[in-house]
C-alpha cells in the first residue's frame, strides 16, 4: 500500500512538473535548411522602395524557425515567471491566440534568453555594458537576422517565386489592411507557406536583429561587406522590422519590403518570431 502512495505522488508530481513546463513551450521549430538566393528587389518592381536594392546572391546557412509568432499566451507566461508587467493593452485586449504585439526590441531580446535558458540551452544575447550583441554560435532562441528572415519568407530552398509569401494573393496567407478588421488574428489561420510557417506575411511586423542600414544592399554589392550569412550594419540607431501588419498595404508585404524602427518604440502591430542556429 505504502509503495502506491509513493508511485501515486510521483505520478501527480510530474503531472504538475508537465503542466508547469508546458507553460514554457513554444511552438514547433521548422528546419530552414541553408542555401542561396537572391535578396531585395529587382530594378522591375514597381513598389520597391530605396533600401530594397540593388539584389544581391545571398547565401545563408540552416536554421530553425518557429512556425508560429510568439502568441501571447507564451508571453503571459514569460511574465509570470519573472514577476513583470504585460506591456500596454492593445484596443482589442489580450487574446492568448493572437501574436504577442507593443513590445520594444530590448525585450524581445530578454524573452529569448529568458526562453533559452528555461530550455537548457545557451542564450544567443549578451552585453557589453549596455550594447547587446549576439552570438550567433549559441543553442538558444535569437531574432532572425534580415536574410534569414527573408530567406524563409521566400519559401527557402522550396521556394516557388511568389510575389509575396507562399502565394501571389495576400488574403490566402495574411491578415492586412485590407481584411483585418483593424486587429490581429490568432495565429495560424490563414495558409502556410513553401516550409510550413504561418503568418511570414501580416498579422504583425516582426523584429530583426539588424541595424538598418540604407545602403546595406550596396555595401555587399561593393564588396564592402559579406554576401554570406550577413547579420546587419555594425553601428545605426534603428532596427530591421520585416513582414506587414494587420495594418499594413499589400505592398507592404514584399518579402524584401522593411522598415526601420528605433528599438524601444513599441507598436500595437509589431511582434516577434523566434529563431535557433541549427547545431
């Protein structure tokens, strides 16, 4: 009798320990196996703003991307665990299916080390006093850089040419202006694209690692910089946002379409994907 006593606690103690860590999930990884293509826009493309041209081979190695936006639910549980606010409340409230929205860049690098590390894994951002920077070695979870992040909204090594992500017509894959009804969805609800991931396109602009830089493109077409695995500018005061929104126009959601924004500026429509280096 004693020797059931003791297998029915342990049984109801990793219940619980299952539950708790439940609460620490994300959702599913997709492997973006590495390859090369071409970057920005073409000289053709009428809607292609300055700083998306000229093209460039770019050549980016394997990741993992999740196939999701991080949801507020996964939000609410960083929270929780650190004992912190929620960011503002958007107009719509806090509904746990929706992407997680009005975050700074700043905390998006504190929820993936946060995330790392109750992962076992090592976090991918460290400081050098106050200047972040990323080890791009690391297990833990990161933002994409701008290529990565372009790479696989492209359909990756899959990719089929569409005009945006995984479709040449938006409404099959993404909440934008035109359909949103002024808010987010929950995620997942439109199409996937060539790899699996949802919502590349609208719903929220999702942060970037890189510093923006206007002449990027040029830069690597001089030369000046690498074409392989390139992670940004190395000094600029605003960040790569990459995606469309909910409240964005259709051209907005190019896949070399961008926009810059200063790290601590938040935006009911800006959220955050998360990313692994494939070991």
């Amino acid at each position: 009798m004693k020797k059931n006593y003791i297998l029915l606690f342990l049984s109801i103690s990793f219940l619980f320990l299952s539950v708790k860590d439940s609460n620490f999930q994300i959702s599913e990884m997709v492997l973006v196996e590495g390859g090369s293509f071409l970057q920005g826009s073409p000289y053709s493309d009428g809607f292609a703003e300055k700083d998306e041209q000229p093209q460039n081979k770019i050549t980016v190695s394997s990741f993992y991307m999740s196939k999701y936006e991080v949801t507020v639910e996964e939000w609410k549980a960083y929270v929780k665990d650190k004992g912190i606010k929620m960011p503002a409340t958007p107009k719509w409230g806090w509904d746990d299916s929706f992407p997680i929205s009005n975050i700074t860049w700043d905390d998006a690098i504190e929820y993936c080390n946060w995330l790392s590390e109750k992962h076992g894994l090592e976090p991918a951002y460290k400081r050098r006093g106050s200047y972040p920077y990323c080890n791009f070695d690391a297990t833990g979870y990161r933002m994409p850089t701008e290529s990565e992040w372009e790479f696989a909204a492209r359909g990756g090594n899959k990719s089929k040419g569409f005009l945006y992500v995984g479709s040449n017509t938006p409404d099959r894959m993404s909440w934008h202006q035109e359909n949103s009804d002024a808010r987010p969805h929950t995620v997942g609800t439109k199409y996937a694209n060539e790899l699996g991931i949802y919502d590349l396109n609208g719903n929220v602009w999702e942060w970037c690692w890189d510093i923006y830089d206007e002449q990027y493109y040029n830069d690597i077409k001089k030369e000046l910089t690498s074409a392989e695995n390139p992670k940004g500018a190395t000094d600029g005061e605003y960040r790569v946002v990459k995606g469309g929104s909910w409240d964005s126009k259709i051209s907005f959601l190019r896949p070399a379409n961008k926009v810059r924004t200063k790290p601590s500026q938040v935006y009911d429509f800006f959220g955050l994907r998360l990313v692994r280096t494939a070991k």
